[in-house]
C-alpha cells in the first residue's frame, strides 16, 4: 500500500457503517477513495463496491488507477465506477417497466429536441396557442417553461403537485405525455424515474443492496436534491455501508442545484456517520495554500516542501495581458523555476478564466507565438459536420424509436420527403419509405446492417466509406471524417459494453452521456474555464481576467448573495489547481464588442495583493 498517513489510514481501514471525509483541496482524498475500495475488495470476497462519480473522466480515473494495481487486476469486475447519471440510466432501462415505462426508451438530451417538445404543447392547444400568441418575447417564454420544468423534475414535483400558477401545470403534464408517447425521456427524467423505481419497489433496493456492498460517493459536495434522494433510496433503510467525499469550499454548481448541505447536513441526519477531516495539503505550495485559505478562512496545519510563487499583477488592456502571459509560459520553458521539479512542459501548465471568451486575446497570442494550447470542452454528443451523416444519426433515432416523431419530421425535411409515411411496424421500413427516392437512398444498406442481431456498427460505417467516391470532394471529405468519429465512438462504447449487451439504444444513451466520447487531446497549455478545471492540477497555473465584474461574474456582484458565496467557490477552485505557481492578472481596462473603452477594477480577490 502507497504510504499514507494515519487519519488516511484510518478511513481506508474502515469497513462498516457510513463514511463523512470532508477533505480540502490537495489532501489526496481520491488516493484514500481508491485505496479504501482496494481494502474493501481484500477483507472481503463477495459482494461489490458501487463508485459514483460526477463525470466520466472521474469515473475513468477511478477505473484507472485501480487497474494499475496488478494485484487487484482480478477484482475489477466488482468495482462499478460511474456517474451518478449514468447509473440511474441503466436503471430505468433494466427495470423502467415497473413503472409503465418500455425498455428502449430513448434519451432527448439536446435543448433543440426539448423546445420542439414544448412547441407541439402550445400548439396542439387552443388556449395554450392564444396565450403565446400574446406574449411579446415567444422565446423568452418557451426557455422560461423548460426551465421551470427542470426545476420541477429536480424536486422529484409532480403535475398535479406543482405549486405555479396557470396554465403551467397544463403544460408541464402535457410535455411530460409527449415525451412518453415518443418513447422518450429528458436528462432530469433519468433520475426521477430512478428514483420511483426505487421508492415504488423495495424488492429492487434489496437487490441492489445485495449486489453492492458498499458505496462511495466523491465530490458529493456537488449533490443536490434529487441525486441525494436517489441515493437514500437506494440505501434503503437498512443499508448504511456508505462513503461520501468531498470539500464544501468547493461546491460551485448552485446553478444546477447542488448544495454542499447535502453532504454536511442531511447524510449527517440520516445516515449519523463517522466524520473525519483532511485539512493537510501534500499537494500545493505554501503561498498558493495561505491565499486559498485566506479565501476560505481555512486553519489547516500543513508541512509545506515547497514556498511556491503567488502574485497578482495590473496590466494595461487585454492584449498586454496575453503578452504577460505568454511572455512568462516562454520564460519558465526556458529557464524553469527551483520550485518545480525538473524540465517544465506545455503540458504541465494551465490558464483558467471564469468564462471562455476571456480566453480570446490570448489565444491569438499563443497561436502567433506557435505555443501550443488546447482549450477544454465539454461537449459529449456527436456533432456531424456533413449533411450526410446528420441524416444518418437521425435515422439511427429512427432505427431505435419509430414512435419519435420529432425526429422523424427532421428527417423528412433534411431529404426533402413531404408525403404522408404509412403506418410501419419497424423503422427500417419507415426509414426505405422515406430515403428509397431521395439522395440519400445510398445510406439503406447502412442501416439495414444495424438491423442484424448482433449489433457491429462497424460494417454499417464500412458500408458508408465504400459509396465515399460518389461525393464531391469537400462533401466527400466531411463525410469521411464524420465517419472517423463514430467509430471513436463505437470502439470506446465496445470498451466498456460486453458483446451480448451490445444494442443500437444503448449505444446512442451511452453517447448521450458522454461515456463514449473520445480522450480529450492534452498537449499543450490548457485553457480551462474556473467549472471545467475542478479535478485537474498543474505545476504552474495563470488565473485572467480577474476584474470586478468578471471574476466574480457581475451577475453574482448584483445579487449580493448566495451567487456571490458560489464566485468565491470557484475562486478556490482555480487557485487550488497550482501546485507551485500561481499567477493572477487583470486588465486595466476592455475594449467593448462595440467600441467602447470599458475601465477595470481589480477583483475583490485580489484588490490587497496586486502589484502594477
């Protein structure tokens, strides 16, 4: 076992009841998460460890780090390690039937499928369509609605339950029936159907509950109500066996409904859990640690190997930011620093901002400087670039679900097909109707492959490269990278899904998730924004853009309240991704999208430090 210290070991020997590790930034809670799951596989040779994260890429780190044991190598298939969502997906597709729901139900994940929804809503009602018809902003009305419906969803709140006014009741019942009619689900459905299979059926918790021995929760900082309800419900009330982790300084997903009292208040009250604290940092330098805890009021005793660098510094306008920047990347390449141990790469370097079109000026500066940088996104779908292969994935939905009509119409008007389709018992037929006398009837022998048994979504794609010669050459182009990236897709999806489970659903709900999605290329400096660098660490981090207004975002300064609490959250964030190095800048002034010169203040988080 990997040297730990003796709270450390501590929580990675502790075997029965529930767990609370409230662990700071850089206290190595994820070795004592993966060391713990190892302990729990040796001192016990039945029963699974259930490891829930809150993305892919963690669930992956987990997953990796323990197959880099080799003495654990045989003990892998007892580690289920997975988002939370992705978890609750399987649910409703194995047991979605023990409330009323088909097996194959397909995910809408995007806000275009979820508005084409709520438009049908208003429009297939006379009263509904009089009131839209007199709003003056349709649009602001129809974003509002679905953001009222997520809320609901997310506090498990049903038609006949919620507490709006008229006729919104009305329309968040009818969404609700025109998704189920397609055979369709949204991403905040996933969990409240989990969550009543669980609460309906305690014969599946007590599966479940057999099956997992233990769980483990990391970042639960991050929960919020109805995934800690879907937790609880799978505990059961017998079931304690539970670990939770995480840092409530570091809670910064508010607007999703996350709440850190989910781990600190209500798994205290419900599960009365044995409670341990990891204040030391083994993991940044002693001048990035005291300012993070001047940001946090932290009093944490730690033994620092390292003094580290931190400063923050006034810059004239944005493009003397970006040369700061860059001229500062150039020069610790070249020379290094004696706090960072040896030669200092691209690679070991970040430049995190509160939102990404800070990042504008000094992209162009990388790119003319030929430094290398990639910026993080956090797309998960599949984005085709040729008409082509946008036809395709619509007619795989097609394949999968004939009952989506939203689709289908998308369909009919991308190949131009305006006759009415006859009545069909299977997609594939639907689909010979619809393509047989258009362009795109090149793509039958495709999908009819999809159609076989054993699903190998590989010679449906062969099938594509071989018409490939009858495209122009940009068509033809397009065409043939779009069929790259599915077959990135489906290898990784081939990865992580036995051949016997292989289906056309559950390869789409997988992509819709993001599971499948394609390691991300990390070479060069990363650009990150403050949410998508949590997890992440490097030697040297650059933080822009701290002006008032900006970091903290003014959205948050004007509210002057919970909004704010998040901004610091995020502030926390940031510096705590820097091991060594940590250096902070602001423009003194910006020049607006329309012309005008906008003049900075400093950000309140560093307003005591910076230097000009």
């Amino acid at each position: 076992m990997m040297q730990l210290s003796q709270k450390q070991l501590q929580i990675v020997n502790h075997k029965e009841g529930a767990l609370l590790v409230e662990a700071g930034p850089g206290s190595g809670k994820t070795r004592v998460l993966i060391e713990r799951i190892k302990c729990l596989l040796s001192s016990s040779k039945r029963g699974k460890v259930l490891a829930l994260t809150f993305s892919n890429l963690a669930a992956d780190e987990i997953k990796e780090r323990l197959s880099e044991d080799h003495a654990f190598e045989e003990q892998l298939d007892r580690v289920t390690a997975g988002t939370i969502h992705s978890f609750c997906l399987d649910l409703v597709q194995s047991r979605g039937n023990l409330i009323g729901l088909d097996s194959d139900m397909v995910l809408f994940e995007s806000e275009d499928d979820r508005k084409t929804v709520l438009k049908d809503v208003f429009l297939e009602n006379q009263e509904l369509k009089n009131f839209l018809t007199q709003q003056q902003d349709k649009n602001r009305i129809m974003q509002r609605t679905l953001q009222l419906i997520t809320e609901q969803k997310k506090n498990f709140v049903l038609p006949e339950n919620c507490s709006v006014d008229d006729p919104f009741p009305i329309i968040y019942s009818e969404y609700n029936r025109k998704l189920i009619d397609q055979n369709a689900m949204d991403f905040d459905d996933i969990l409240f159907f989990a969550y009543r299979i669980l609460t309906e059926n305690p014969s599946v918790v007590r599966v479940y509950n057999s099956l997992y021995r233990y769980i483990c929760i990391d970042e639960a900082q991050d929960l919020n109500f109805a995934q800690y309800q879907v937790i609880k419900a799978l505990c059961g009330d017998n079931f304690n066996n539970v670990m939770m982790v995480g840092d409530a300084n570091q809670s910064i997903y508010g607007f999703n409904g996350s709440d850190s009292k989910f781990m600190t208040k209500s798994f205290v009250a419900d599960f009365s859990p044995y409670v341990y604290k990891l204040n030391d940092n083994y993991r940044s330098a002693k001048r990035i640690v005291e300012f993070a805890n001047r940001l946090e009021h932290y009093d944490s005793v730690t033994n620092y190997v390292y003094d580290g660098e931190l400063l923050a510094k006034k810059l004239a306008d944005e493009s003397s930011e970006a040369k700061f920047v860059a001229d500062k990347i150039e020069e610790l390449i070249q020379n290094g620093h004696p706090d960072v141990e040896g030669q200092l790469s691209v690679n070991r370097i970040a430049v995190i901002a509160r939102n990404k079109y800070v990042f504008s000026h000094l992209e162009k500066e990388l790119s003319n400087r030929n430094i290398l940088f990639s910026f993080k996104k956090s797309s998960t779908g599949i984005d085709n670039e040729s008409d082509y292969m946008k036809v395709f994935e619509l007619a795989i939905r097609i394949l999968i679900n004939k009952k989506d009509y939203i689709h289908l119409t998308q369909l009919q008007k991308a190949v131009e097909y305006s006759d009415n389709i006859t009545n069909s018992q299977d997609g594939i037929t639907i689909l010979k109707e619809v393509l047989t006398k258009t362009a795109y009837k090149s793509m039958i022998p495709a999908l009819e492959a999809l159609c076989k048994e054993v699903l190998n979504f590989n010679v449906a794609l062969n099938y594509l490269d071989n018409i490939l010669s009858s495209f122009d050459d940009d068509e033809r182009y397009l065409i043939s990278m779009d069929i790259k990236q599915w077959r990135k897709h489906w290898n990784k999806y081939c990865m992580l899904v036995p051949r016997e489970n292989r289906t056309l659903t559950s390869f789409r709900n997988q992509i819709s998730l993001g599971k499948t999605k394609e390691t991300e290329d990390n070479n060069g400096i990363a650009l990150l924004t403050a949410h998508m660098s949590k997890g992440l660490q490097f030697d040297v981090v650059f933080i822009i853009g701290l002006s008032e207004g900006t970091f903290p975002d003014y959205r948050a300064v004007k509210s002057n309240g919970s909004q704010l609490s998040q901004e610091k959250n995020n502030m926390y964030v940031a510096v705590t991704r820097a091991k060594r190095l940590c250096y902070m800048t602001y423009p003194a002034k910006k020049l607006m999208p329309w012309g005008d010169i906008k003049y900075q203040s400093p950000s309140r988080y560093i307003k005591d430090i910076v230097t000009e």
